[in-house]
C-alpha cells in the first residue's frame, strides 16, 4: 500500500504541472491570436464616424474597414502555399511589427482609397501572423491537445472581437479618430514582443517536407470532399458574421435606438458569452462530433436573426449574443477538423481553409451591403440567413463520427 501512494504521488504531481503547463499554454495562445486579429474588427465599433469623416455612404464604408479580409485571404492563400518553407516564428514575428506600419499610417489617411489600401495591407500581415500559428499549432499540438489549443486561439480571437471593439469606442470618443489608430498600432507591437518572449521556449519545429508540391497539394485537398465541405463552411461563417456585425452598427446609431458612440462600444459586451462558450469547441467536438456540434453552433445564430429585426435594444442585443457563440462556435469547430483532415500538407490546407474564410467576409460585405443600402435591414438580415442554410448543408458531407 506504501509502495503504490509512493507511486501516485509523482504521478499526481506530474499532472498537476501538466495541467498548469495547458492552461499557461492556452493563455499565450489566447494573447497571440487577441493581439494578430485585433485590427480586424475594432474599426467596426467606429464605422458610422469614419462614415462621417469621409462622407460616405455606409457600404463603401464597411468594405473599405472589411477591405482587411481581402488581403488576409490572399495571405492566407500565399502563406499556406508556402508554408513547409517558411520559418514559424520569425514569420509570425515579422508579420506583426510590420502590422504596426499600416496600423498607425491609418491615422492620416487622406481619402477612403487610401484608407482601403491600408486596411488590405494589415491583413496581409495579420493573416501571415493567422496562418503561421494555426499551422505551427498543428504541428506542435498531440492529437489529446489539439481542439482545446485551437478553441484557445478561436477564444483570443473572439475576445479581441470584445475587448477591441470597446477599447476602439473608447479611445476613439476621448481623443479621436487618429489616436485610436496609433494606440492599436502599440498593441501589433505588444504581439510581437510576446511571441519573440513566448515562441522560442518550445521545442524546434519538425523538419516538414512536402509529399508533393504545393500546387499538387492544394489541389489534393481541393478533391477530398470533406475538406472542400470545410471550405465552404469557413466561407459562409465570415458572410455571415461580417454581414451581421458591420451594418448592424448602422441600425443602433440611427432612430429608434439611437447610440452614441461609447455606447455602440459597450454593446459589443455581447461578445463575452462568446469568449466563453468557444473554449469548449473541443470538448463538444470530441463527445458528440464535428457535424452535431457545427449544425447545433450553426441553429444558436439562426436563432438570433429575428431578434435583431425587433425595435428593442434587448431583444437586438440578445440577438447579437446568439449570432456570435454560433458563428465562433462553428468556427472552432470547422478551423480544428481541417487540421485533422489534412493528413498530410497541414499548412496549405489551413492556408486554404483560411483563405476561403476570409474571402467570405469581403463577398459577405459587397453583397450584404449593397443589400443594406439599397433593400434595408430586413434584406441584410435574410442574407446572413441564407449563409448559415448554405453552411449547415455543406456539412452533410461530414462523416457522423467525424
């Protein structure tokens, strides 16, 4: 009996620094994933002052601020492409202290083709920074690990969904529209001092060849059924995210609701529930599969369109809510089954996956804006509708067990 606790005892202590190493290790993958993609959707909380500033009409503004995911598409594409060449935490280094130069250039930007310009250059360097970690996560992460390092990730980026778009309302209402810019600038350069501190602690990278070329490899993901379904998928959850949170932004500023800008910061508070909830992607994955549990995240949004039609700031919010632990919770879910569908060539299949994603959002706002401009709120909202059908069909080509 002596012998055995003898035993136990090491083995407890093994895993209860196990358990502290995850949970360390989940929060530096949370503060790099916040501190890449806080750009990408802070502007948001500020659209109908840029709106102002530049004297536009609300969807030329929300695809010049969405302008961002054209270029993280095209980095995505580029990054994924050459992915098993390129070093993993430079490339995630370097992408984020250059993201600083576009970041606080934004500041002076003359017209809004500048200001496109600019926005399509961050997320060339944001999606470099994405597709870098996603990768790196897959190859650094067991199998055991590797959903709740992804719904770690998924979970930084909902909170800088959050935290982004109150800090950008905030900075923005006290000491105005340059400033917020140059203050985000700081925080690409926080990113980067945390991964040249957190990156180079872990074991070196695998060496990773290619069983083809890139080119060969892209395509052998295009051809295998599920990852194409994923594809899909990725692509309808950015339509249909992008397309709920830029131009509801339009509809709390104007009559009946009526917001200042503060307070259009602080109703994007609806994202907590997110933060939350994604961080058990994983574990939703790993007990029911990934087809239940993206159709189940997929119905939680789908739920939240009629609410945000009504003509009461509760039910608009409780709507927000619903839409946002859908579309991040079928995010983490898709984003962690291209990882293990990939067999082989991870990088450009997640390069790919990401591609497709961030090519939905720029589609999303074309098409949802023109929309919103020309047929109204109703209009944009029945769009965002039909994205999620389309998303919860593709996912038929999931196996049940997957």
């Amino acid at each position: 009996m002596t012998d055995l606790s003898a035993r136990m005892k090491p083995a407890a202590m093994e895993m209860s620094q196990h358990s502290r190493g995850a949970v360390l290790r989940s929060i530096t993958i949370g503060l790099t994933a916040f501190l890449t993609v806080v750009d990408l959707f802070a502007t948001q909380a500020i659209l109908p002052s840029l709106t102002r500033h530049y004297g536009v009409t609300p969807a030329a503004m929300g695809f010049a601020v969405n302008a961002s995911t054209f270029g993280m598409a095209i980095a995505s594409l580029i990054v994924g492409f050459f992915s098993p060449r390129i070093d993993r935490r430079l490339g995630i280094l370097l992408s984020l202290t250059l993201l600083a130069v576009p970041t606080s250039l934004l500041a002076w930007a003359p017209n809004l083709a500048v200001f496109t310009g600019l926005r399509i250059i961050q997320g060339l360097c944001m999606a470099s920074a994405f597709a870098l970690t996603l990768a790196y996560l897959g190859e650094q992460c067991s199998a055991m690990d590797a959903g709740g390092a992804f719904a770690a990730y998924i979970t930084g980026n909902v909170a800088s969904n959050l935290i982004g778009r109150l800090l950008s309302a905030a900075v923005a209402d006290g000491f105005g529209l340059a400033w917020n810019f140059y203050f985000f600038a700081a925080l690409n350069l926080t990113g980067a001092a945390l991964v040249y501190f957190t990156i180079q602690h872990v074991p070196p990278m695998p060496a990773m060849t290619l069983t083809d070329s890139p080119l060969a490899a892209m395509i052998s993901h295009w051809r295998n059924p599920r990852l194409r379904a994923a594809y899909g998928i990725g692509f309808c959850i950015l339509f249909a995210f992008i397309g709920t949170f830029t131009f509801v932004n339009f509809v709390l500023v104007r009559p009946p609701l009526s917001l200042g800008m503060m307070d259009l910061g602080f109703v994007y508070l609806v994202f907590l529930p997110s933060v939350v909830t994604t961080l058990f992607a994983g574990r939703a994955v790993a007990r029911v599969g990934t087809r239940p549990t993206i159709w189940a995240a997929l119905g939680v949004a789908a739920l939240g369109l009629p609410l945000m039609l009504a003509a009461q700031l509760a039910s608009v919010l409780a709507g927000m809510v619903l839409v946002g632990v859908g579309t991040f919770f079928a995010q983490a879910a898709a984003t962690g089954f291209v990882g293990r569908a990939a067999t082989e060539n991870r990088g450009v299949a997640s390069g790919t996956y990401l591609a497709c994603y961030f090519s939905g959002g720029l589609v999303g706002t074309a098409v949802l804006g023109r929309l919103f401009d020309t047929q109204g709120w109703t209009a944009c909202v029945i769009g965002v509708g039909a994205a999620l059908a389309v998303a919860a069909l593709l996912t038929l080509a999931f196996r049940s067990d997957a």
